[in-house]
C-alpha cells in the first residue's frame, strides 16, 4: 500500500511532465524570494487609472499607478513599447537614495534626480516591485502588480 506522501510525489511527478512551469514564472518567483526584507515598510496600490476608467482610455495611453507608504509616495506612470514596458516615475518627497526594480526576470536600478524622477526602460511585461532606499532612512517596498 502507498502512502499519501508516495501518491502527493506521484501527482507533482505528472504535473510537471503534462503542465510544467515555465522557466520566466521560475526566474521571477526566484527574484521575488531575493527581495524577502522583512524590515522595509510597505507602500501599497492606492490608486490605478486602469481600474478606476476601464474602457474610458484607449488602449494606446500610459497607465498611472499610485503607491503609497510611510512618508512616501511612488506615482508610476507605465508605457507600452512594442512588447516591452517603459515606466517614468517620481519619488515623492524628493531626495537621495536608490530605486531598484523587479519586473519578470530582470533586475534594475535607478537613481532618481533632484526632483524625484527616473525611468526604467525596456522592461519584461508581468509583475512589477518597486524598492525605494531614500540615503536616510528605512526602505519602502510598494505592493507587486502587472505591468
């Protein structure tokens, strides 16, 4: 007789030969456990054009996404290029520090000018994380969402 252990490692053996997971859900559920930092502050989605006028913009148009967190406020602004995403963004207060940014597969760092400013280009369309590391201060990580 098997065990439900020997039939559960059965089931996953077939699942990954009928359905496997692909390699870019892997690589970005790896870059997404990199990014555990339990001590970073939390902004969170507070306003999306896209959910708030669905249908009223055509489908050419920037998305605006809002994040907020502690003493900060991440306003996104997402273009489609071709396949890929170009995001022009704005850290708000403006200071030093360094965004870093997950989107797919790929890592990307930025650093915003004097008034808060910085682009992004040529990023994987899907999940997107933002990780603002103002020079003073503790790191805020906005929510995950799909560009």
């Amino acid at each position: 007789m098997r065990s439900d252990a020997d039939v559960l490692a059965a089931i996953a053996r077939l699942q990954e030969l009928v359905d496997p997971v692909p390699e870019f859900v892997r690589d970005a559920a790896r870059a997404a456990f990199r990014w555990r930092d339990p001590d970073t502050a939390r902004a969170e989605l507070v306003a999306d054009d896209l959910l708030e006028e669905a249908g009223l913009r055509g489908p050419a148009g920037p998305r605006l996404l809002t994040f907020r967190g502690p003493d900060v406020e991440l306003v996104v602004e997402v273009h489609t290029v071709g396949p890929r995403r170009r995001v022009l963004a704005q850290v708000r207060p403006a200071g030093p520090g360094t965004v870093q940014a997950v989107a797919g597969p790929h890592e990307r760092t930025a650093h915003p000018d004097q008034l808060g400013r910085f682009v992004l280009d040529d990023l994987t369309p899907g999940p997107l994380r933002l990780r603002w590391a103002p020079a003073h201060g503790p790191a805020v990580v906005t929510a995950w969402t799909t560009i």
